[in-house]
C-alpha cells in the first residue's frame, strides 16, 4: 500500500508539475537596423582560389585550407578578407551540384597550382550592403540585394559574391556585379 501510495503521489507531482506555467519566454530580440543596398564602383583583384563543389557546409574545411596554402606553399600574406563567389542558385541546384570557390586577394603575379588558380577578377559596378551578424545568416539579405538592382533597371553581370569582413558583429559585405543594359537602338 504504501508503494501505491508513493506511485500515486509521484504521479500526482508529475501531474501538477506539468500544469505549472512554463517560463515566460525572453521577448525577441529586436532586429538590427536594416542595412541600405547601394552601388559602388570596385577595382579588379588578383586572387587565389579554392574551386568547390558540393555543400556549402565545406567553408569550414576549405577557408583554412587556402589559408595554409597562401601562407605556408607560396608564404604570401593575402591582401585582404576571405570571400566565396556562388556560380548556381541554391534554391535550383541540387546541393551535389553547388558549384562555388572562396579565395583571398593577393599580390599581382601571384602564381597557383592546382587545385588552387589563381586569376583575375574584374571590376565594375557592384549592388552592396554590408551585413552584422553570423556569417551562417548573412545570406539572408540576398534577395534584398537583387530586387534592389532589379528595381533600379540593373542586371547582374556576375557571380555573387560575399568577403568576410570579421569586426565585432562579425560583418559580410555581399557584392552582386550589375550593370544598365545599353539602350535599345531603333
């Protein structure tokens, strides 16, 4: 009886416990102001890539992979932030076919060997907004990116591409390539 007993009232505060009130939840943490797409003109880089294939889950493996072949292959000091350029949307291609590369800015002559290359990329006029925040997020602000060029007659001319700025936030810069398409001639 007195095991019944001890069941029952266990089950009982099991019972009631389970009725409490959880814990309120912490209000939302208030969003960060939103940053402001604009364009401005970039200068060409030269470079040394990393060509990747797959998920986009390998950033872990390939940023301190060009890393130790930057600095301890060809003991060149990289002239500026990591970046990834994204040759297929996500959203069509399947993840196998995710085509991209991340890479680094070096100096002009720079020689690389495969699977690295290194390569030229051009300069122009890019559509830009600087996000704060995880990296892991920062990708968020792609579609904002597009339709602000899309709605100010732009068109993409490239891939898009975003340099990891770091700081304390840690900060992306996401760059889409864009022109004005040359007017019609009657």
């Amino acid at each position: 009886m007195i095991k019944i007993g001890a069941i029952a009232l266990l089950l009982m505060c099991a019972h009631l416990a389970a009725e409490e009130p959880a814990e309120p939840a912490p209000p939302p943490a208030e969003p960060a102001a939103p940053a402001e797409v604009s364009a401005k003109q970039v200068d060409s880089l030269c470079v040394v890539v990393l060509p990747m294939k797959g998920s986009y889950a390998q950033h872990e493996s390939a940023i301190p992979q060009l890393m130790t072949y930057l600095t301890e292959t060809l003991m060149v000091a990289p002239l500026g932030p990591p970046f990834g350029r994204y040759f297929n949307n996500p959203m069509e291609a399947a993840e196998a076919d995710l085509e991209w590369e991340i890479g680094m800015e070096v100096a002009p002559g720079t020689v690389a060997e495969a699977p690295f290359e290194a390569k030229t990329l051009p300069g122009g006029e890019v559509a830009f907004i600087v996000v704060r925040g995880p990296y892991e997020t920062a990708g968020n602000a792609w579609p904002g990116v597009y339709m602000w060029a899309m709605t100010r007659g732009y068109t993409p001319t490239g891939p898009p591409m975003e340099l990891w700025l770091g700081g304390e936030g840690p900060e992306t810069e996401l760059r889409l390539p864009i022109a004005k398409p040359a007017p019609a001639t009657p």
